[in-house]
C-alpha cells in the first residue's frame, strides 16, 4: 500500500520533490532534509496533503 507524495520546502513554498510512503508504517507526515534548487541551499521538506 505505497502512495505517492509531494515534498514542499518549509522556506520558500516550492514543491521540488515527490517520493513514496507506505502508509501502513509512515501514518504521520514525511519530513526530511533535501536540497532546494531555488534557495540553493538543503532545507527542510514536508509532505503536503
């Protein structure tokens, strides 16, 4: 049961990255640290609903 998932940077709003979670394990929201191409710098990333 794997879904699809968007990642939007915490600074500046933009949505860089999609990914997988399982859903089954991973009921909270996904967070993790990546890079940003527009801040040019690696920042926080959130899942969006």
């Amino acid at each position: 049961m794997r879904e699809k998932v968007i990642l939007v940077c915490e600074d500046c709003l933009s949505r860089n990255y999609t990914t997988e979670k399982n859903k089954l394990n991973t009921a909270k929201r996904v967070v993790i640290k990546k890079y940003c191409p527009r801040c040019n710098k690696h920042t926080v990333h959130k899942e969006t609903k």
